[in-house]
C-alpha cells in the first residue's frame, strides 16, 4: 500500500466520523439560508464534535470486520444487538424494528424479513450511513468489497434500494481512493453497479439538482442525491460537507456518507485540522472509553492492513 492510498484510507475513516458530527446539531433542523452555513461543530443533543448512531453503527462493522472476513453476518447481528441493549442516544426506526426482534430471539433474516413485510416500501439510509468499513476492509478486492457491502446492509436493510446504494457509494469510495477524479469514477462506479431505472435517474441527475430542491431525508435515495450533489459540486472536504450538512433534515447522515467519500478524495490532510481535533465519540456505548481522531486514524490503519484477510 502506498502512502498516497493510506491517507485517502484514514481521510474515509475519519471523514465519516467528521460529517456524521459536524452534523449531529443540524440533525431534523431546516435548510439553512445558504449565507448562513453552519462550519464550526457546534453543541446539539449531544456535545460538539460528538459521533452518533451512524458512526456507532460503522464501528460495529469495522471491528465485526476485523474478527471474520468475508463478513459474518450473525456476528455483525450479535454485534448491532450488544450495541442496542447499551442504550444508545438514538436509533433509527427501521433499525431499531430489526434489532428488537433479533433481540427477543429471531433470526435477524426473519426479522429483516417480517419488517420489510409490514412496510414493503421501507428504503432508509440506515445501512448506507455505516457502510464505509467494507469499502476500507476491501480496498484491494473489489468483488469482495462488493458482497460484504450487500451483506451488511441484508443485516437490518433488505430494500433493493438500500443494497444498491451501499454497493454504488463503497464502489466509489474504491475509485477515489486511487485518485480517480469524482466525475470520472462516478461514471466509472455506474458501470459496475446496477440499479434499478428509479435510482438511476437520482445518480444520473443528482449533481444537477437546485440546491432548494434537495430534500435530504432518511430515504436511502435522498442521501445518496444528496452526497453525490455535494461531492460534484464542490472542490474540498470541507465545502463537500458544509454543503450536505447545512441541507438539514438528515444531516448527520448526509454528512457521514458524503465525509467517506470525501474523504477518500481528499486524504485525511484535507480534512480541516479544528474539525479532527474536535471529533470525539464513546465507544462502546456507556462504556466510559471516548475516541479521538487517533483511534479512528488507528481503526484505519488496522482495517485496511495488507495482508489481513490471510491472517485471520
């Protein structure tokens, strides 16, 4: 591994924990007026520069991923269930459905499955904002990057829409990493991933949209418009998250995605200094042990070590 992709490594890393907090205090807010863009963290539900669920749930796959590689997913399960009996500060409704049921003794298929039965139409980004770790894990095999970013998702989020968005954003994230420009390995990523002509029409015309008409949701399609918008329309990672974020509704949700993939656009040199020093999170949940960016640079370095998938 060269230096080069090691930073685009820890600047993905690092960048998901940065967006998903810089965003945390926007979170369910309005639009901000676009003279007006929130660009300091600042104190929300939770103190300034602090991780959320979307993180929180990206570190249990990371480490999931760094125990059993392909991914198991009964371990990531078991994993997503320990993390919900420690009361985290919020969940998504989706998610917290699956993982209720899975902890009352289902198998999380059938849980994923009875769920996805009682709202069929049910596409949130909450597979999405945690699915970086499988694009660092695999950062060097994209067919296995590809299975463990279906596999994952399966775990909580069975929504053809989901999966297709954790492919196409992880397959980007792959792209970028070696240094292909953001138009270019967009156009790149639609030839290798395959989505349905709904989703398309979002990827294909997402870089275009007005800013007033982005919505910014928790619908799987809206924040994949959303990162994508903000990724091509801009020339840093601090602008690409600022943009995202500052949408509001989802916005730490918005701000993770798009903080992955800026962040392997950028390098983690081109995440703002004030914003890394800032970034704090305790993990696990209640547990009394708090990350820094040192630790997520180190989960980094860990997740993506060469030769890891002979070793364990």
């Amino acid at each position: 591994m060269g230096e080069i992709i090691r930073q685009r490594i820890r600047g993905c890393v690092v960048g998901a924990a940065v967006g998903d907090a810089l965003g945390m205090p926007l979170e369910f807010g309005p639009r901000r007026p676009a003279d007006a863009l929130v660009r300091e963290m600042a104190t929300g539900r939770l103190p300034a520069g602090s991780i959320t669920d979307d993180t929180e749930m990206a570190l249990a796959l990371a480490l999931s991923l760094l125990e059993i590689r392909p991914l198991d997913t009964n371990d990531l399960a078991q994993r997503f269930m320990a993390w919900l009996q420690a009361r985290p500060h919020d969940i998504g409704l989706h998610t917290r459905l699956v993982l209720l049921r899975v902890a009352e003794g289902e198998p999380w298929e059938e849980a994923v499955e009875a769920v996805q039965k009682d709202n069929p139409d049910s596409a949130g980004n909450g597979s999405l904002m945690r699915a970086w770790p499988a694009a660092v894990a695999h950062w060097d095999n994209l067919d296995d990057l590809l299975i463990d970013s279906w596999r994952q998702s399966r775990v909580t989020h069975a929504h053809p829409d989901c999966l297709t968005a954790c492919a196409f954003s992880n397959v980007l994230i792959y792209h970028l990493l070696r240094g292909m420009p953001v138009d270019t390995a967009l156009i790149t990523t639609s030839s290798i991933v395959r989505t349905s002509d709904a989703m398309w029409d979002v990827i294909k015309t997402a870089a275009y949209r007005d800013r007033e008409e982005l919505v910014n949701s928790g619908w799987v399609r809206h924040t994949l418009e959303t990162a994508i918008w903000a990724l091509l329309n801009t020339q840093s990672f601090e602008e690409a998250v600022v943009q995202a974020v500052n949408l509001g509704n989802d916005a730490d949700t918005s701000g993770a995605v798009v903080g992955a993939l800026a962040g392997a656009a950028y390098g983690l040199d081109g995440i703002p200094k004030r914003w890394r020093e800032a970034l704090q999170g305790e993990w696990p949940v209640r547990s009394g042990e708090y990350w820094g960016v040192t630790e997520f640079i180190r989960l980094a370095d860990r997740l993506a070590e060469p030769g890891r998938h002979e070793q364990l």
